[in-house]
C-alpha cells in the first residue's frame, strides 16, 4: 500500500538549484533512506514532506487520514514544560488520559474528578502507555522526568524530541539526522526499535551501519537527479559503483568518436552543406557529452604535518573530578606514534572533559600530563568555532593563512584553492557562512583546524551532519595521516575502520584501556556478558535454600510491594539525574559558582541513592 508519493517536486534558492523534477515513492512498512552530499538539499526535501516548506513545482500527496511523525534536526519545545510533559504533548486519547490523570492525583480531595480520570486510564490502555513512555525515556538516557527542557543541553533537547515523535505513534516516520547526539547503546537500541514490520520510515542518516542495518531501499541525490536503489548500504554502493562504471565508460567512447570528428571538421571548408551542418550539429552534442566529468568531486586532504618528536603524550597518575563525581581516577598512559585511539562510554562520563584534559584546555584535580615539545594539537570539538554569519566563506579561511603549505614537497596552495579541494567552489567560495548548511559549516570548521598543520589529532564527535562522501575521504585522510589520533565518536564504522584500541569510560572515573577496536571489543563485550549470566544462573541454582522458620517473614505486604516499586522508580529517577549532572559538569567548567552548586546537589544525589538502595535491599530480602 502506497503511504506517500512525490511527483515531480523542484527547489531553488535564487539562481541555485537543489533539485529538480524529481520523484518517489514510500510503501507501507518501507524503510527508505536519503544520501546526499551537504548542501544539496537533503533538508529541503524533509522540509517539504513535512509541510514546514513547499515544492517550487510537484506535489507531495499522502495517503488519507495518514499520520506523519517528525524529526528535525532543530527540534521546538515548549518553554516551562517538563521532560515528560514535552512527550506527552502529542494529542491523542491516550496522551490526554494520562495528564487528567496527573492533574487528579494534584487534587485527590476531587473523588468524582480522580474516578473519571481512573476510569479513562483504564478505557484508553493509558496505564501501559505510560509505562512505555518512560521505557523509552530510559533508553534515550532521559531518567529525571521532571525536569524542565529549558535546563537541557542541545543533545538532550534532540532526545527529548525523539521519544515524542517515536510514542506518538505515526504511520509514517521522517527522521532528520537521528542517531546525532545519542551513545551507541542508545543507536543500537533505536536500530532493533525502528526494524519493527509495523513502522514505516522515511529519513537521512549518515550512520553507514544505521543504513545497513535498517534500511531497505536507499534514495541517492547527486547532481540535482535522484537514483533510486532497492536494498540496504551495501547494495547501494554495489549499484553506485556499476553505474559510474558504466557512465564513465561510456565518456570514453564518446571522447574517441569525439577526437575523430574533430579531425572530420578541421578538414571541412567554410563553405558547408546541410547535411555536414547536421554533422557539426552532432558533434557539439558529442562534445558535451565527453566534456562531462564523470568523476566524483573528490575532497583532496594533502595537509602538511607538523615534524613529530620522540616524545609524544604522557599522562601519570591522572585524575579529575568535580566533587564527589569522578571523571578520570588515577589513570596513566603513554602515548606513541602513531597511536589511533578510540574512546567510548555512554553519554556524560567525561569523554569531552578527557580530552580538554590532554590538551590543557582544562586543568587536572591531580596527577601530571607531560607533552612533549614538538606536539601540536589540532582539536576538533563538537561546538566549534563561532563561525561569524556576515563573513564569506573565503574570508574565514583568509583569516588563518592566504598560503598553506601541503604534503607534496614543501609546495604551498592559496586559500581559494584549499577550499576548492573541500568542495567549497567557484562562486561558492564567496557565500556567507549564514547560508550555509550544517554539513557544510562542520567541512569548512575542519579545514580551518587541519589548516594548522596538527600531528596529534583529537577529534570529538567528527561525524556528526558531514555527508558520506565527506566521511569516506576524511577517513582515507586519517588512514594515511602519521601522527597520533584519538576520536570519540557514536559513528561506529568510523571507529572500527579507524582506531586500532579504545579506552572504555566505565563511570566513576575508571578508564579501560581495551587491546582492539570497536568490532572487537562488541564481540569481547557480549562474550563477557554471557560468562556472566551463566556464573549469576549458577550463583541462583547452588544457593543454599532459606530455612522455614516461625520468626521468620515469608512474603512481602501488598503495600511494602508498592513501596520497592516506588523505590525502583525513584533509583532510577535519581541514577539519571546523577548522570545528567555528569553531564552538567563538563558544559559548567568555567563557572565556579554553577560547579559550586552541582557538587551540593551531587553530594545530595548519592546520599538519597544510599538510604533508598538500602531499604529496597532489606524488602528484596523478603522476595
């Protein structure tokens, strides 16, 4: 059954053109995927299937009555509401049911308002819904529901956004950018979430394992033509390669025929007649055809290094903290040349703090870092510059160096044809950062930091809104590039193709430094879950059976079991808020006042965390 059908749609934006006449189609529990290179209109396209934008010509027609989930890359929410009052914003029966609810249990005094609301709950299924609601929340790391969206951070804002478009239930999803600011537990739980028979989804990703693992038909817009491709990432790039092949096949012959009418019409005279006119009138539509590039506009990294020491990095004896809360706790580590390092761990364990650490962007609590004289750090970070609207896009880049030396024997190459090597060309060179995309802001941030010459790179979060072909050739540049690199990134083709061993940040400041990179380490990892399963399913069998005794209690009350319910919800209310003051830690550094007030709050977090583990631990006794 078709859910949507685009018809010829068409965009531009004054004398440029993303797209044009281009067309597709979404079956019913299709999962379609849109690949593009930044800039030509990705957005645009989600932008006019969800109505926030209208095709310059075609249509866009959904099937009756259908409804439409959607996730943008910049997501709205309502000011002065809570997490969960944000995902409960979706209007339905269900949704409605559960904020009357709320409201009766404000007021319990009001018995005929609170029977009503009871009443709806149980019509409407609303009990399991609203269990659901916060299962997904807890997936996507968002554990204090209270708290308001005001107080979140960018990422978490994106999150927030995603589990209200995911419970509202739509009978289509589109989806910009979703796996952005999510850790790979939280990717890999929304890949099995979306594999659903039941969901239908329409979106753009640059998460090459994403598109693998999900996707069942990839849309390819390149040149302002669209190319469709049944199948999942690999079948895509499989057809692509065919294609190009033949396309460029193709070229060569019509250079060949092209050279030999050439040597045709030097031969003619002036005079011509009308069938050699016709001739010539087929040989300028030759020439257009061979004149045409049939090679993909390749992102050329040829960046000199700065010379690279014998001593690189040293860390001793490593710690930082802010209060009570532990980010790195005596950790020691040398580095070498040539070191490709990959740090994983969920959101708000201090994997951005470590690197400023490393850096010297931010000081210790304790221990030394020794670098040695002839490291130069070049370090991408996931804020970025503040690249300033009113400039253009030359001038940024004017502003590091007008001539920057490259690889190749000392040659220097201006800054005009240093952005042409990064996609940025001709008349694009001059247009104002303003205008440009997100994709093609982070591609011109990570010249200006390769423009420095770095031989230690760090990179945080690289991949996030970088198209793929941007990302295939940024890798190919890493794969060659001879200093050291550390990366922390939720891409996890990136860091499997790119790091050879990882430090695990496993929480309360204990770094783990793993011997393999991300493939191994997920083959290590469930290995070592198994083991424990097997030695906790053991652990249960031999235990030694409790004695029947007078004294002692059997059973739990019916109220001591609403109470250990109460007591789960309310630890992991507080683990997530722990966590979200993690968080709150690293974007506070310089603000002593603000740092001053989260360790009060840390400090009364894990006392609340001890006395309710401890009565949850003396009711499971009776279990």
């Amino acid at each position: 059954m078709n859910y949507l059908s685009v018809e010829n749609i068409s965009k531009s934006y004054g004398a440029r053109t993303l797209f044009s006449n281009i067309s597709f189609g979404v079956e019913e529990g299709q999962k379609v995927a849109l690949v593009a290179r930044n800039g030509s209109g990705k957005t645009s396209i989600l932008n006019i299937l969800s109505g926030i934008d209208q095709p310059d010509g075609g249509r866009v027609t959904y099937r009756k009555n259908l409804k439409v989930g959607f996730l943008s890359q910049d997501p709205d929410l309502q000011a002065g509401r809570s997490i969960l009052e944000s995902v409960l914003a979706v209007e339905n029966q269900v949704t409605q049911a559960i904020r009357n609810y709320g409201k009766a249990l404000e007021n319990p005094e009001d018995a005929e308002a609170y029977q009503k609301a009871f009443d709806d709950m149980d019509r409407f299924a609303a009990w399991d819904f609203e269990v659901r609601v916060k299962q997904v929340l807890g997936k996507l790391g968002l554990h204090d529901h209270s708290r308001p969206v005001d107080k979140l951070s960018g990422g978490q804002r994106k999150r927030v956004a995603l589990a209200r478009t995911l419970i509202s239930s739509p009978d289509i999803l589109i989806l910009d950018e979703p796996t952005n600011h999510l850790d790979v537990a939280m990717i890999e739980w929304l890949e099995e979430y979306l594999l659903q028979p039941a969901i239908t989804l329409f979106m753009v990703t640059h998460d090459r394992y994403f598109l693998e693992n999900v996707c069942d038909h990839i849309l390819e817009l390149e040149d302002q033509t669209l190319y469709q491709h049944p199948g999942n990432f690999s079948s895509f790039l499989e057809r692509k390669a065919e294609r190009e092949e033949i396309e460029n096949t193709n070229t060569d012959k019509a250079r060949n025929l092209m050279r030999k009418e050439l040597e045709w019409i030097r031969r003619q005279p002036k005079a011509r007649g009308t069938k050699s006119k016709a001739r010539i009138d087929a040989f300028h539509n030759l020439k257009d055809k061979a004149s045409k590039s049939q090679q993909e506009e390749k992102l050329e990294l040829d960046i000199k290094m700065t010379r690279l020491g014998s001593k690189i990095l040293e860390l001793h004896k490593l710690k930082k903290s802010y209060g009570e809360l532990k980010i790195v706790d005596n950790f020691d580590y040398t580095f070498k040349r040539g070191e490709r390092v990959g740090i994983i761990g969920e959101n708000g364990v201090g994997k951005s703090t470590f690197l400023r650490l490393i850096t010297g962007d931010e000081e210790p609590s304790g221990g030394k870092i020794v670098t040695g004289e002839t490291i130069k750090f070049g370090f991408y970070t996931q804020k970025g510059i503040q690249l300033q609207d009113d400039k253009r896009v030359i001038e940024v880049v004017k502003e590091i160096a007008e001539y920057i030396p490259i690889g190749k024997k000392g040659r220097n190459i201006t800054a005009s044809q240093m952005l042409e090597r990064f996609l940025f060309e001709g008349d694009h060179q001059y247009t104002y950062v303003s205008k440009l995309s997100g994709g093609e802001k982070r591609r011109l941030y990570l010249l200006t930091v390769l423009m420095e010459n770095p031989n230690f790179l760090i990179l945080d979060e690289p991949t996030n809104d970088l198209d793929i072909l941007t990302l295939n050739v940024l890798e190919d540049f890493l794969m060659e590039f001879g200093g050291c690199l550390v990366v922390v990134t939720h891409d996890r083709y990136f860091m499997a193709k790119l790091t050879d061993h990882l430090f695990v940040f496993e929480g309360e400041g204990k770094i783990r430094d793993f011997p393999g990179n991300y493939t191994e380490y997920t083959i290590a990892k469930a290995r070592e879950e198994e083991v424990e399963k097997l030695r906790s399913q053991s652990m249960v069998k031999n235990a030694p059976k409790k004695q029947d005794s007078a004294k002692q209690k059997t059973k739990l009350t019916y109220a001591e079991r609403l109470e250990m319910e109460e007591l789960e919800q309310k630890l992991e209310e507080l683990e997530g808020r722990k966590a979200e003051i993690a968080g709150a830690f690293e974007e506070a550094v310089s603000d002593a006042t603000k740092l001053e007030e989260l360790s009060r709050e840390m400090n009364d977090i894990n006392a609340s965390i001890e006395e309710v583990e401890m009565r949850w631990l003396e009711l499971s006794e009776y279990e």
